[in-house]
C-alpha cells in the first residue's frame, strides 16, 4: 500500500529531477552568452563549454540577494595560454560575466598589394601576345 511518506519521497524525487532538467536548460544559456561575449571581445572560448563551480547567494543588479549559479569557463587571446571566465546567473537570467586580465591584441592591417618602382619589370598582356604569335 502506499502511505504518506512514499508520496513525499516520490515528489521529492520528481522535484529533484525537475530541478536538474532546468539546471542543464541553465547551463546551456550561459554557454551561449559566454560564446556570445567572447565573440565580441574577440578571444576564444576553449573547450566550448562552461562548467558549474558552485551555487551562492548573490546580489542582483538591483541589490537583492538571490540564488546564483556560478560557472566557469576558459578562453585564450594568443593560443598559448588558457585563462579563466566566470559568469553568474541568476535562474535564466545573465548576472554578470568576468574575464581574468589578458592582452589585447591591435588588429594587424590587411595586406595590400605591392607595386614594383621598376616599369621595366612589368610586361604588358598585349605586348606578350604579340611577340607569342
């Protein structure tokens, strides 16, 4: 038969699982704001992922306390050193996201094209189809 205390345990259990199903939805959308950042910073996002450090109790952009998932993450500027990321949110919600100090590269200019000083040097297309036929 069952009595009061299965039913309890049973909704624990199923609030348990409801609980990490929206945790990995979590996961997910802070994925995605981290890659989103990273682009726009123009560094990479290592791995691609982020990976839950703990749960805490933050404040918010308006300065209440809330339950706030931490994650961490890595990226790289020069492809030789990893660094580390942080981001925080609050249920769906982006609360902030932190890089660790790194350099900031100068965009290199686009190559151009060269000219010689030396017309000499150039042949003209019409003047070398002559000379072939």
């Amino acid at each position: 038969m069952i009595n009061l205390f299965d039913v309890f345990l049973l909704m624990l259990f199923a609030a348990v699982c409801a609980w990490l199903w929206r945790g990995h939805g979590i996961r997910e959308r802070a994925l995605a704001y981290a890659k989103q950042h990273c682009a726009k910073l123009d560094v990479e996002l290592l791995d691609g992922a982020v990976a839950l450090r703990r749960l805490a109790i933050e404040r918010d952009g308006r300065g209440h306390r809330r339950l706030a998932r931490l994650y961490d993450f890595e990226f790289t500027v020069t492809g030789e050193q990893r660094l580390r990321g942080h981001i925080s949110m609050f249920g769906p919600h982006l609360g902030r996201i932190e890089l660790e100090p790194h350099p900031i590269l100068e965009p290199q200019p686009e190559p151009v094209a060269v000219q010689h000083a030396h017309p000499g040097n150039v042949i003209r297309l019409d003047d070398w189809r002559r000379k072939a036929q």
